[in-house]
C-alpha cells in the first residue's frame, strides 16, 4: 500500500492512496454514511463528500475510485484547517489496517458457512473503516438506539442542520448542504425543545449529552486497540449499552469482531442465515463463536451474500415523539 505525495494548492490538498488489492470504496465506506440524506456525507456521481474535524480542524473531503476493483487508487482532496491532517489519517480510514489475509487463508475460509464464503466471493474488495472519530460515532449511534432506520436518520439529518457548523468551502464543488457533525460543546448547546422536534426521547438525549461532557476522554479511546477497554470506557457513560459500543467500535476502530448485540434484527438474520431457523442474542453468539476474532467480518458475509430472512410479524413501528 502507498500514497503518493501530498500537493499543497489553491485547489484544496490532494493525494492518491493505492489500496494494493481488491478495493471497493463505496462498501467500504458506506457504513460512515447515515442515509443518503446524511449533512455529513453525500455521494454525487461518483464522487464522496464527506465533512468532519481532526485535530488541527474542519476539512471537506472528496473521494473518488478510480481504476478497476483489482487495481484500483483511491484520489482524495481535503478543504479547511484540517486537510493535511485529514489526508494523513486517510488510509485507516479507508481500512488500510483491516487485515484479511488470515480470514481468506485456505484453511480458514473452509471453516466459513457457505453464505459467508458467496459473500466474500461477491466483495472480495470490502475492507472495515477505522475512522477514530469517537464522539461522532457515539453520537450516531446514541441516536440509532432502540427506533426504526427512519427515525435515527431523520433525527441526525435535523440535528447537524441546526447545530452542526457549515463545512469548509471546497471553491464551490461541494454540495451546498455539507455540514459538519456538532462539537461536545455544540451538542450541549440544543435546547430541550429541539431534541423534542428531532424525534429524540429525552433517554436518549441525555445519554447523548453525558457522553458530550467525557468527549475528550473519550476520543482518547481511538487509540486504544479495538476490545474490552474501548468497549468498558464507552459504557462508562450511563446509557451507552454493549449495543452501541459495538456499533462505535465497528466505525472508529474497524473492529472485525465486534457484534451488536441486541439489536433488533441481527440476531434472527444469523440464525436464519446459519440454520434456518431464527435464534436470540444467546443463540447468535453460539453460533459465531467458531470465529471469534472474525464474527464482524463474518456478519458482514453473510449480508453481502445477499440472503435476506422471511419476513414475520409485525415491524419496529416508529415513534412520533414530536407529538408528546
């Protein structure tokens, strides 16, 4: 893997990042993106926008694939304060340090359910994203607790409208609407009746706002290595479950092993994937445990495969908490 030099322009900063293998930027970055709607990131043509802050401030960020899956590079160019920095932290962020040679060794691929080995077959270039933006993901996430798609997407689109700051100019190619995700002190900022008009509970609020308030620590948990003492430090802060924990942890660390567990549909699609038949948190655990280390890869599979469970009963119904 390389990356070609950076160039310092009026056009922004831009560099090249080789992938040094099968890569598709699209599936590997698109669990960044909170639908397609997202202020923080927008796909236009075959470009990727994305906006967010680093350590030496906000920048905009323009990806493009160029090449073939197989040898391809990747072209990115970062706007504002923060590009250089941006740039450099790129290739983690983009999964250069997603290692799956061991998960596509022989030996380890013939202990994969057949569903598992189709979807690596499908994806051979989908990588996991590690982007160390704690306070960001913990957010996302917060608002994704116990409601619909719908319902978290609808709440972070108005959020980071309102509070989120616009993003650095990139000479008029950026969409207009990008924005950057609110800071801690910009989160604590939103008035009570604002998380009423955002579809957010005041739980879920509150454990969103906790969470501002310990934002410097933990952000520092980026550099701790994915496992029990990210996950411990996260649920330090009353009312960040395991769930969400996992799910911080898939986006920030690209944790190839963490699962989500308790959510409200992935526990009966491995079970329906593996054996037919639906199963609990208990029973998924079990069944993944053959490839503890690699289960978050191994879920990932069995999506990417293409199979999708019967549908029974009735569907998570959103909540209007506007109307309380």
């Amino acid at each position: 893997m390389s990356s070609s030099p950076v160039v310092v322009g009026s056009p922004g900063v831009t560099t090249v990042w080789e992938p040094g293998g099968p890569y598709h930027l699209a599936g590997t970055i698109g669990p960044l993106q909170c639908g397609a709607y997202d202020p923080a990131f927008r796909t236009v043509g075959s470009a990727h926008w994305l906006a967010f802050r680093t350590a030496d401030g906000a920048t905009t960020l323009r990806l493009r694939q160029r090449g073939t899956l197989r040898s391809s590079r990747i072209e990115a160019t970062a706007w504002g304060p923060g590009a250089e920095a941006a740039l450099h932290g790129l290739p983690r962020m983009l999964g250069s340090e997603d290692d799956w040679s061991g998960f596509d060794s022989p030996d380890f691929r013939a202990t994969l359910p057949e569903l598992a080995r189709k979807g690596r077959y499908l994806s051979p270039g989908l990588r996991l994203p590690s982007t160390g933006r704690v306070l960001d993901a913990t957010a996302r996430a917060v608002l994704e607790q116990r409601v619909t798609t719908f319902e978290a997407r609808r709440s972070w689109r108005y959020l980071l409208e309102r509070y989120g700051d616009p993003a650095p100019d990139a000479g008029g190619s950026a969409p207009p609407e990008l924005r950057l995700p609110p800071t801690a002190e910009q989160w604590r900022k939103v008035p009570s009746w604002e998380w009423h008009r955002a579809g957010v509970d005041p739980r879920r609020s509150a454990t969103l706002l906790r969470a501002s308030l310990v934002a410097s620590g933990l952000e520092r948990l980026a550099a701790v290595p994915a496992g029990p003492l990210v996950s411990r430090g996260l649920s330090s802060v009353s009312g960040i479950s395991v769930w969400t924990s996992a799910e911080v942890m898939q986006r920030t660390h690209g944790d190839p092993d963490s699962i989500s567990v308790g959510d409200y549909h992935l526990a009966s699609f491995v079970g329906a994937a593996l054996t037919g038949r639906r199963t609990d948190d208990a029973g998924m655990l079990k069944l993944l445990a053959p490839w503890a280390g690699n289960r978050q890869r191994v879920v990932r599979m069995l999506y990417a495969s293409g199979f999708r469970k019967q549908a029974f009963g009735p569907r998570l119904r959103p909540e209007d908490h506007r109307r309380r």
